[in-house]
C-alpha cells in the first residue's frame, strides 16, 4: 500500500509526487511550494487551502501536449489535446491550458460557461455529457463548440435540431464503448459494458448512418474513453484497435475517410511514492497509442485519422497539494496478534489518528474510491521516530479519511501544518458542503507569489442559501 517502510526519510518530497517546485526550505526544514513556504500560505489565505504550482500545470499541459503531437507526427498524422475540465476547471485554469495550446472538455453547461469567459475559441472546446439539456445543447451549438460528443440516439435528433435551428452545421463525434474494462487486467474479453455513457461499438454503423441522415451534422469519428487512472497502456491500445476496425464500414457509409478519432483520457498518475515507478510515462504512452493507430489503420486499409485525447488528471493532479492545519492527534492500539494484524500497517503495534480541518468536503476521494494520498509534515521537518499514521477531517462519518495510510514524525501535533500530494484532480471539483463546511479557496503559486484563483466560501454564504419560508395567510 501506500506506507513508507520505517527508517525512510519522512522528510522527503518527492518530486515524483509532489510538484517540482516543492521543497524543503532550510529555516526549519518547511515546506515550499513555489518558494513560499506552507505557513506563510495558510496565514495569508487559511486552512485548509488547496494550492495550484501553475508552473508545474503548464509545464505538465505542454508535455503531455507535445509528447502526444510529436508521435501523432511521426506516424504521419495530427493530434488535439483537450484538457479534460472535469479534473478541476476554473477561469485561469482555462486560461493556462489554452494558452498552453491545448483545447479544453466540458462535461456540462456550466463548465462550458467557464471555458467560454476564459476566452477559449469555441472551436476548440468539445462538449461531452450523456444528459446535456437542450437548453446545453443550444448554447453549445449557438457559441460555435467545436465538437460536441454524441452519447445516446436520442441525443442525435436532439443536436440536429438545435443545429438546424441555429443554422449551423456541428461537427459532432459519437461516443461508443470498445468493450475494453480498464477496471480490469481483461482487456481482450469482449464485454458488453453495462454502464451508462456512450453506444456499444456494434452499434456503431447504425448510429451513424441516423447523423449522417441529417443535413445540420456533420460527424467527423469516433470517441471512446475507457476509464481513468489507467496504468497499464495495452487496454487504450485494444480500444484503439477495435475502433479502427469499424473504419472501413463507417468509410463506406461516408463515402470518404473518417478524419478523427478521440482515444479520450484516463492516464494514470502516481498518488504515492510506492506508486511512482509504476505510473506510465506520457511520452511512452503517446508512442504506443500512435504506433497502435498506424499499425491498425494498415491493418484496417484505412487513413491514419486524426487523434484526439482528453486527458485531465494526467495534466493537473500533481500540480495540486492540498494544505491542513492539524487539530487533535489520537493514539489506537492495532490488534495484537499476528493473525489479526494488517500487513499494509508494516508492524506498527498503533495508529496516530491525526484530525484535521478538512476532510472528505474537500477530497472525497478517499471515501468515494479508496484513494491513496500521501502526507507529509510542511511547517517543519522531524527527526522524532516514524509513526503510522491515518489523517482524518472533521466530518461526522468514520469513512472521512485524507490518507488512509503513511507514516509522519511520531511529534506530529495540534498546529502542525500537513501538505497532502497530488490533489489537483478531482478534489476541488467533487468538493462538497457536507456538514456546512464552506469549500477551501483555490490559490495558484508561481515564482514566490500567491493569489487566489478560485475564492472560497464563508459561513454566512451557506447560510444565506437558507431560505426561511413565510406561510401566506
Ligand atoms: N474524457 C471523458 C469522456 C471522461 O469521462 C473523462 C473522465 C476524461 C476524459 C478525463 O479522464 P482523466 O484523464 O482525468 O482520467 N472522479 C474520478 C474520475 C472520474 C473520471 C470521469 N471521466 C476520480 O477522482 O478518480
């Protein structure tokens, strides 16, 4: 599991984890991000905070940009990378990414709304979602998005009418399952997927041959997205092979080459330091995925299509470090004997349960998928013995875990600061107000300055959605 073997440095930060930019600094050994130590930043902006390195953001964007343009290149064709909004999307998180050069993913009116007062061309935004409203629907095809993705049959008539309304002609993609499970290590059992997005591949020929009935679609390939924190790449290489090999079919319907196709996203990325040598590296993968594509287009006898991926965590999870001031600390003997005792819990005869002012509000991914964090301690560094510890918030549910399990200083203590890595995805985004705590801000760090790129939320504001009803006589 996630735990660090005791006798390891508890002090470390791991680059491979944590941002680039993170450090320890040499007054107390405190933790910098970006040059500014962790203290500093929760007495200016408080705690719990979710800090953003845009340096190591946009860094990453390009990376995983050009890694993924290079190969496509090589291979003889072109790739768009869309940054997958979802992950944790706000005004200048747009911004970056666009300015980065990549396009950006809705998943939803309101992050469309984002990605527009961002600036980002409309060309370049596509519009996913299996339920988009019509009123969605509208807007997308009013604004010009550039592509929106088709998930249900319905949703077909449903575009074609808002395009035709519009007077305009929308390049739509339509989403479909390869049957690949990339929960699984089976990717070549065929498999009906019995999950809500997108239409079984076979369906494949019939779906599009209904859009390309319709005068106000134009539709441009395939899109297939087969899970998220992927580490193994064989499973978006069957996909992309399978896809491929309904090419020919969609060909003859057209009556021209498919021009794209849209592998999505779902590129894994290391949580822990135990998790780091295995996490896939994005020129590798890019490579693979490009090699797949070129192989099964021969094999197809069908163009090269253009690609498209939509990677979100992958760009943004390990710029992110979530910042908690501890409250109280908690000694529990773990089971004595060796039957009973957890292997995972490396021996220790206890665990320190150290409470702090978050929680599951603010990363519910523990809760939700078992999700591994690691912690380390930010205001100082120790060389009290290790003890394994497991941080928890301030909810009132027992499963309100950060990290389920690592290992800090034994004299971590009320008022110490702790920096969780890599929560950059999907933290902030699935924050809740469970029990009325108000959503920490979001601060961006670069170059030793800090400013607020997502504000958070106060008592009085979530109470002020209370709405006192006075009966009317
Ligand atoms: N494209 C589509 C169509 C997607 O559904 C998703 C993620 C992505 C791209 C981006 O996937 P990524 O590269 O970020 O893995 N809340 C979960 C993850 C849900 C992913 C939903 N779809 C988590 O925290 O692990």
């Amino acid at each position: 599991m996630t735990t660090a073997a005791p006798g390891s440095d508890l002090n470390a930060v791991d680059a491979r984890v944590f941002p680039p930019s993170a450090r320890r600094g040499s007054r107390c050994g405190e933790l910098k991000l970006a040059g500014i130590p962790a203290t500093e930043l929760t007495a200016k902006h408080g705690s719990p905070l979710y800090v953003v390195d845009e340096q190591a953001a946009r860094d990453r964007a390009r990376e995983v940009r050009e890694a993924l343009q290079r190969e496509a290149a090589r291979v003889g064709t072109e790739a768009t990378v869309y940054y997958a909004g979802k992950a944790f999307l706000c005004v200048e998180v747009a911004r970056w990414m666009d300015e980065e050069g990549l396009a950006v993913d809705v998943a939803s009116g309101g992050e469309l709304a984002v990605a527009l007062a961002a600036g980002v061309d409309p060309s370049r935004i596509g519009f996913h979602g299996n339920n988009k409203s019509e009123r969605e629907i509208a807007r997308a095809v009013e604004a010009g998005v550039g592509t929106i993705i088709i998930d249900s049959e319905i949703e077909t008539e449903r575009i074609a009418a808002a395009a035709s309304a519009a007077g305009r002609r929308q390049r739509v993609r339509l989403r479909v399952n390869s049957g690949v499970h990339a929960s699984t290590h089976d990717f070549l059992a065929t498999s009906h997927e019995d999950q809500k997005f997108g239409q079984p591949l076979g369906e494949a020929p019939r779906l599009v041959e209904a859009i390309l009935a319709h005068e106000s679609l134009e539709f441009v390939g395939l899109h297939c997205h087969i899970g998220s924190q992927i580490f193994a790449t064989d499973g978006f290489r069957e996909s992309a092979r399978r896809l491929l090999g309904v090419y020919p079919e969609l060909e003859r319907l057209v009556g021209a080459p498919i021009p794209e196709l849209n592998l999505g996203g779902g590129f894994g990325i290391a949580y822990t330091s135990e998790q780091a040598d295995e996490a896939p590296r994005i020129a590798d993968i890019a490579r693979e995925l490009a090699d797949i594509v070129a192989e099964s287009a021969r094999e197809f006898g069908v163009a090269v299509p253009k690609l498209a991926f939509e990677p979100g965590r992958s760009i943004i999870g390990q710029s992110g470090v979530t910042l908690y001031t501890v409250g109280t600390t908690k000694e529990v003997a773990l089971a004595g004997s060796d039957a009973a005792a957890d292997p995972a819990d490396l021996g220790y005869s206890s665990r320190l349960y150290v409470s702090v002012d978050g929680g599951m509000s603010d990363n519910a991914r523990p809760a939700l998928y078992g999700a591994d964090y690691q912690v380390r301690l930010a205001n100082r560094s120790s060389d009290a013995e290790p003890a394994l510890v497991r941080v928890v918030g301030k909810h009132c549910e027992s499963g309100d875990i950060v990290v389920q399990r690592d290992v800090l200083p034994g004299d971590v203590r009320p008022g110490d600061t702790l920096a969780v890595a890599a929560t950059g995805a999907y933290c902030w985004s699935l924050a809740s107000n469970y029990n009325y705590v108000p959503r920490p801000p979001v601060v961006a760090v670069r170059e030793g300055a800090s400013r607020i790129i997502v504000r958070g939320e106060t008592e009085d504001e979530l109470l002020a959605k209370s709405v006192v009803a006075t009966l009317s006589p």
